[in-house]
C-alpha cells in the first residue's frame, strides 16, 4: 500500500471520527469516549505498518502524540476545552503523526510539524464564532431591538466584547446549558465569560431572570469546540498551514 493510499485511509477514518462527534456534539453535547478509541485504534494500526515499512519512525509518533497531551493538558487546566477535545486531538495526532504527502503533491511542500498545524487551523477555523456572533447581533440591532437597555451602565469595551462573543436572545428562546449559559446575573450584573461547568446553577440563573420578566437576555455564542476541531482539520488537509500561507502572504 503506498503512503497515498495510506494518508487517504487516515483522513476517511479521521473524517468519520470527527463528523460522528461532530453531529453528536450538535445535537447533544455527549460523546462516548469509543469514538475516540475507535479512531485512535485504527490509527495506531496503520502507524503499526507504517513503523513496519520504516516510512514511520517511533520518534515522530511519540513526539506528536507526547505534543498534543501535553497542549491538551494545559488548555484543559485554563479551562479551555473539554475532556472530548482533548481526546480528538489525541486521536488525531495518532491517525496523523506525519503531515499527509497529499499536501506536497497538491501544494509542492507539507507543514513541518502537523500536530502544532492542527492545532493552529484549529484557533483560525475558531474566528467563525465571533464573526456568526457578530453578524446575529447585528440583526438584532437591524430589526430595532436594543441590545443593552438594561446595561447602560456597562463600558464601551465591554459592550463590544459582547457583541464578538454572546448573542443577545429572548428569553423564551434560550435553549439552556448544556448549549447556552447565561452571562447575566439575576442582581443585574453582567460578564464576558460564561461559566459552563455548573448546569444546575445555569438554569436556576435562566429561572430566576424569568421571575424578573426579562424578556431578552445575553447567552454565550459558542459552537462545541468540536466542530471548531473539525473545521481546523478540514483546512489542515485541504491546505496544509494555514498560518504558514498567511505569513508568506503578508
């Protein structure tokens, strides 16, 4: 089999992985930790010959997969991510521990290291949410609704801020966590980030505005990072580095 063959293989079994999550992600914010087993089993296999044929070696792979924990690691301390994404990076590391040699054939070189090129496509491909955010807000705004009538008192810098990274909906529309949280308090308060690690103090917070009559409130604008994920994976085999294109671009 030759290492073309090989890095399509990976991608379909990449593709799979993270669209299944993907949808699951969307539709229920729950993902079984097989499907990430799965994926990086299947990995391993085809890292398995590929050591086998010595188009591989044991220090690439360790080197991407050891990169991708230890990042992983540390965006889960600050928070940043979830359990689920740390293990999708993992897995893809594993499927991918060298950049496809698709992208030399299409593109005339390949990223140098693609665990940190996964990654990097992966923060750009995150530009969408504030851009989505923004566009919705501005509908809003378009339609005659006043965003901040009940925060007139909050800064300039901080109303910009929220139009980047919150949607301004009726209450009625919330969806409630685990898809949105609230970013104002009952008391009146509001913040810029929103806290997605207690669910029950979440909807009581929905509940209690509700007592209130607030008939419009501020809700984190998120997508599951997982869809992030996959969007960043998806320019990663299309294009290779992406941030590496707009440096020589500019």
């Amino acid at each position: 089999m030759s290492l073309l063959t090989l890095d399509i293989v990976r991608t379909g079994v990449a593709l799979a992985m993270l669209g299944y999550g993907s949808f699951r992600d969307l539709r229920t914010r729950e993902i079984h930790d097989l499907l990430w087993v799965a994926g990086g089993g299947t990995g391993l296999v085809l890292d398995a010959y590929e050591l086998f044929l010595g188009t591989l070696s044991l220090r690439q792979l360790v080197f991407s997969v050891g990169f991708m924990v230890a990042v992983g690691l540390v965006l889960g301390y600050l928070r940043l991510f979830g359990g689920a994404d740390l293990l999708a990076f993992i897995a893809l590391s594993i499927i991918h521990p060298r950049a496809p040699v698709y992208l030399q054939i299409n593109w005339g070189w390949t990223p140098p290291f693609y665990a940190f090129t996964l990654i990097s496509n992966t923060a750009i491909a995150g530009i969408m949410t504030p851009l989505a955010a923004l566009t919705r807000n501005l509908g809003a705004v378009s339609r005659g609704t006043d965003l901040f009538e009940r925060h007139m008192d909050v800064s300039a810098l901080r109303k910009a801020a929220l139009m980047f990274t919150a949607v301004n909906v009726r209450l009625g529309d919330v969806r409630g966590p685990p898809y949105q949280y609230p970013l104002e308090e009952a008391g009146g308060g509001i913040r810029l980030r929103p806290d997605i690690w207690d669910d029950e103090k979440a909807a009581e917070e929905f509940r209690l505005l509700g007592e209130r009559c607030v008939e419009r409130v501020w809700v984190s604008a998120t997508l599951p990072y997982l869809v992030l994920i996959t969007a960043g994976y998806i320019l990663s085999v299309a294009f290779g580095d992406v941030l590496l294109w707009l440096f020589i671009a500019f």
